[in-house]
C-alpha cells in the first residue's frame, strides 16, 4: 500500500496513526501542500486524486480519498485493533465523535480555507488566527462535555478508537495556533494518554521524512 | 425514533432521505436555526446535542448526532435498500464520494459558518456569494470528474448508495444560492434521476412541516 500525505495535514495524520494502530506496512509518498502552490494542485497528484486533498491511499487497484473512508475500508480489512466497535450503538458514538473533529472542524480550518481567507478574502493574520481560535474552542467544549457521557481512557471507554485517532491530530493543530487548551481537561487527558502509545508517536507530523523544521 | 432537524438544513435533508429509503417509521422535531438567535443555540436542544448542530436522532436511549454517523447506524440496523455496499471497495468508494460532499463541502458553506463570515468578518453579501460558488465549483468539478469513473444511473453503478444521499442536498443548496449547474453535465443527470424517487420527494425541503415560504 502507498499512502499520499503530507506531515502536517491533519487528514494524513489521522490515516497514518490508523495505520500504524494496524500495524501495516505502508510506502509513504509525500505530497508538499505549499511548495510552488502545492503539489496536490498540480496534474500528476490529480489524475490520482482529482479533489486536490490528502491523504490518496493506493491499494491494488483501489485509489481512494478521503481519510475516514480509508481508515473505515482498513478496518474493514484489517480487523486487528478494530478502531470501530462491533457492537452498532458503541459503533455510531465512535463515529459522531470522529466526524465532530475530521467533518465539522477540520474542513473550517484546513490549509485551503486559510488560504481563502488571507488571499481572496484579505483577512488580516490576527483575524485569521480569530478565526480557527473560534472553531477549535466551539468544537472542543462541545467535545469535553460529551467525553463526560463517553470517555474512559480514551474517548469512549477504554479502548482506542476512531474518535482517537481524529482528536490527536486536531489538537496538535489547536496547539500548533497556541489555543488555550486549559479549558478541555478530560480531552486532553485523553490526548496525553494517546501520545503516549507507539502507534501514534510513529504517526507524529514530526517523524516523517517530508517534516520541517 | 425521533429526529430533530430543519427543513434546509442539509444534514436534516440527507438523513431523512436515508429514513426514506428504507421506510422508516419517525417522529419529525423542527429545530427553528435562525428564529430567537437560534433553537439549536438553547439550553433544551444543548442538553440533548451539546454540539449544537442538526439533526439529532433519538433512538431509545442512543441520542445520536453527525447525520453520517446516524446514517451508517440506520444501515447497518435496518439492512433494506442498503445505503453501504457489501462490497468492501464499493463500500469505500461510496463513502469517500459521500465525504466529499458531505464533510468537505457542507461544513464550510453552513450556517454557522455563513453567519461568522458576515456577522464578524464583515464580509459583503457579494462575497459571501462568491465563497459559497467558490467551494461549490471546486466540488462539484471533482465529482464530476469522480463520476466519470463510477456513475451509472447513479453515483455509484445503478445502486443508489450513501453518495446519493449527500449529493442531493448539496445541489439544492447550490440551486438556493444560484450556482451555474451546467459544467456539471453527469452530476445533474444523477441528480434528476434521483429527484424522481418517491423517497427523495418526501424528504426534500418544501415537503417538511416547518417548511416555510
């Protein structure tokens, strides 16, 4: 399998920790979002994926976008460490949760959004900065209080899940804007506790090869 | 069951037509998003989704929201008219075409976040026109090119699947805010396909009780 990313994008983080919670072996090929406009702009990366989005999984002959199709298609597959539950009530929870940080939060504040605002929209950077504060802090307060109803180790109960795997690159980015993040202890509770598993510190933006310093 | 949804809301929209399609029996609770600053704002619909988006399914003691989340529950419990393939590539391709629309698109041009564009950003009406087109356009182009390799009558083959379900209420937004369909020639031909199904008629917006003039 050949996974299309880039360090910093939270969608390929999200797929790299499934992956490696899976224990796959994957081909990673980096795909630079900003260098000379980005090359998940240009043709080569958009006859394989014509959205324009990492990550791109190549599997055989499946060539598949979209991070949560993908990690739901792995699980599928590769039933080890099952990051959605069997059972379809605990299944459903995962999911709501998932989507509340890789659909609701991460499209307001993606790399081509931001760009829309300073380039086309002429937002200045302090209102740019205004803006992903306001969507990380309404998606964040939201979350802590439903991880009062779900949570155990991690997001719900105490097996790691899908809903584990979209949070951690969501507050990676939160602290990557400086967010004041005092305010969601049972959330980053739950985020300390991931970091400290191998699969997602191999996953981490800073230990790929297309890192920056 | 029990949804709570607004009549133009596109995640009310898909989720009833999933309901549709597989004829079930529910209880429709309009959730008013503008009237009063907003019912989904207040303390009664914030103790049930603390999200504060639509819709929410309650389903016994599951009170359910992301209408992706609720929908693969409703497949996954009521198997007629299978909305996910069998098929674990078909399954994958489905929900990447759904994503596409449905957490890459929606969010962005939602409510919410029409309202912090004008109400904080201060941006014109012109240029809150011009966003929405802007990600309507990139979508769209993209998944009429991603039809190009799947579609027959439908999204997917001549099933209609998940993709469906998230296209239609994404050409009814674009329709509301007058976005030129024609460049998009195979899109609109699934599009009018489907708009010909009972269980597409019955959810679409005009049909709903809290529909408004």
């Amino acid at each position: 399998m050949k996974l299309y990313g880039y360090w910093r994008s939270s969608a390929s983080y999200r797929t790299r920790i499934a992956m490696h919670l899976k224990g796959l072996a994957f081909e990673y090929e980096p795909v630079h979002l900003v260098k000379d406009g980005g090359e998940q702009k240009q043709a080569a990366y958009r006859a394989l994926n014509p959205v324009g989005l990492v990550p791109t999984l190549v599997d055989g002959d499946l060539v598949l976008n979209q991070s949560l199709a993908i990690i739901e298609y792995l699980d599928a597959q590769h039933p080890k460490n099952r990051l959605i539950p069997e059972d379809p009530k605990q299944a459903a929870i995962v999911r709501s949760l998932a989507l509340d940080m890789a659909a609701e939060l991460q499209p307001i504040t993606n790399l081509r959004v931001l760009q829309y605002l300073t380039g086309t929209l002429r937002v200045s950077d302090e209102a740019r900065l205004d803006w992903i504060h306001h969507w990380v802090a309404t998606t964040f307060a939201a979350f802590e209080q439903r991880l009062e109803q779900y949570a155990g180790d991690y997001c719900v109960g105490d097996t790691v899940s899908l809903a584990d795997v979209c949070l951690v690159p969501q507050v990676y980015n939160a602290k990557r804007f400086q967010v004041d993040l005092s305010p969601y202890p049972r959330l980053m509770g739950v985020y300390e506790r991931l970091q400290a598993l191998p699969a997602f510190q191999q996953a981490q933006p800073e230990a790929q090869p297309d890192a920056e310093a």
